[in-house]
C-alpha cells in the first residue's frame, strides 16, 4: 500500500497527518505522498509507526516522473 493509498483509506489531508508525524510539515508530507521527496531514514521511520508501511516502501518507492 503506498503513502496515498492509505491517506485516502484513512481520509487523511496532507495536514492531518503532518500533525501526527513530529518535525514533519504538510509541504513534506505532501512531496512525500506524491513520490515527488525521498524521506530520510528518520523520518521514514516516524511515517511507518503512524502508518504501518514498511520505512523501506517511503526510502525505496519508485520516484514521480
């Protein structure tokens, strides 16, 4: 399951989720959700707690065009 996948399961804005994510802006989650940014291994960690996606999946996801 990708970034977007379960924001949108969730029903989650950029914004929401920014605010569980500590040291995480909605700009970053945004770039993040987009596969535009590649998160640092720290904050990939953060995003699989609150998520339960693999830290690997953020670091490795295939990047946007």
């Amino acid at each position: 399951m990708t970034l977007q996948e379960w924001m949108k399961h969730k029903k989650l804005t950029d914004a929401a989720l920014a605010a569980q994510v500590d040291g995480l802006s909605r700009s970053q989650v945004s770039r993040i959700r987009r596969r535009v940014s590649i998160p640092s291994p720290q904050t990939a960690r953060k995003l699989a707690e609150v998520t339960g996606i693999p830290a690997e999946a953020f670091v490795f996801a295939e990047r946007a065009a």
